[in-house]
C-alpha cells in the first residue's frame, strides 16, 4: 500500500526539471511535477494547487477541501498509532 500525502504547491523551483517548492505541513520541500502538467495544465498554473505527494514527485491534483480531509484523517492515524502500540506492547489485541 502507498500513502500520499496532500502538499500546496508554492513555487517552481526549476521549470527545466518541473521542480517546485510544496507546504507540507509546517515544512516545505523540493519535489517533481512532472507527473501532472501538460499542455491543458502548464507547470507555472500549478502555483497554488494542491498535490498528492508520493516519493517526491506530485502525484496527481486535489481539490482543498479533500486535501484537509486528508490531512485531518493522517493527524486522527497519527494520534492512535502511539495508543495501538502500547496496547500491542502490553499483550492487547
């Protein structure tokens, strides 16, 4: 199984390579576009746009609103895993 994790893109770092600047969270990276412009969607429209990020490229174009709930289902995922694990530590099912 993949997970991609929704970023807005916030600059085009290397329009060569497609390469831009993403949000993800409170920290931003370098990742590849090239997966997701052509000619109806040129890498400079993609400034704004929220991504599915996998392995450093954008994978495909989200709207925002499943970008946030998105977000908000892998920050619920992120507070029940520790919760899980100690259960698991401690002989629960």
């Amino acid at each position: 199984m993949c997970v991609c994790i929704p970023a807005q893109v916030i600059a085009i770092t290397d329009a060569a390579n497609r390469l831009a600047r993403v949000r993800v969270g409170g920290a931003t990276r370098e990742v590849s576009l090239a997966c997701i412009v052509d000619d109806a969607h040129p890498l400079e429209s993609c400034i704004g746009d929220w991504v599915l990020i996998h392995v450093g490229f954008a994978m495909s174009r989200i709207d925002e609103a499943e970008a946030q709930k998105t977000l908000e289902l892998l920050a619920a995922l992120g507070e029940i895993e520790p919760r899980l694990a100690a259960q698991h530590a401690d002989g629960l099912p």
